[in-house]
C-alpha cells in the first residue's frame, strides 16, 4: 500500500488544520483511503501527514496536486519547506 508522506512547518497549527479541513485538493476523489496527522513532540508547528492509496499512479497524482497547491498558496497557508515523499509499507505490527 503506498503512502505519500508530508512533512512541513507551519506558522500556526490552528490555521493549517483549518485549511486541511477544508480538503482543498479532494481526499477522498484523489483516492485518499486513510489518513493520519502527526505533531513533532517537541515542535506543535512541525507536522507530518500520512496519506494512505491503493495505487502508486494515485499517490503520485495527488502528490502532484499537492505540489501545484503548495506552489499556490503554500506561503498564504504558512507553510515552510513542504516535502513529500511516496513509501511503499512493508510491514505492520500491532502489540
């Protein structure tokens, strides 16, 4: 299953989840099947988001999306310095 993994900082965590709650670029239409929202412990404005898909050609068309999004609005949403980067999972366990 491939997940497209964001990391960013933004200026406040407040505003970007507004923004994200608002699903700018379709979630769910890009094929979006779960997602996750992590916080850096020591930094609430450093954040990862885990994107999960059934297709590589779909978590590279929403990374794409996301990019064109970024390129747009990225400073308007305080974003600094998004990545993204698509991993293949190999492996899960649950204790």
């Amino acid at each position: 299953m491939p997940i497209l993994q964001i990391q960013h900082k933004v200026r406040d965590f407040d505003r970007w989840r507004q923004a994200f709650d608002s699903d700018p670029v379709g979630r769910e239409r890009g094929g979006v099947r779960r997602y996750q929202i992590l916080q850096a412990a020591d930094d609430p404005n450093f954040v990862v988001i885990e994107l999960e898909f059934d297709s590589q050609d779909q978590a590279e068309a929403f990374g794409d999306r996301l990019r064109e999004l970024w390129g747009r609005a990225g400073p308007e949403l305080g974003l600094e310095e998004p990545q993204a980067r698509i991993f293949d999972s190999v492996e899960a366990t649950e204790y």
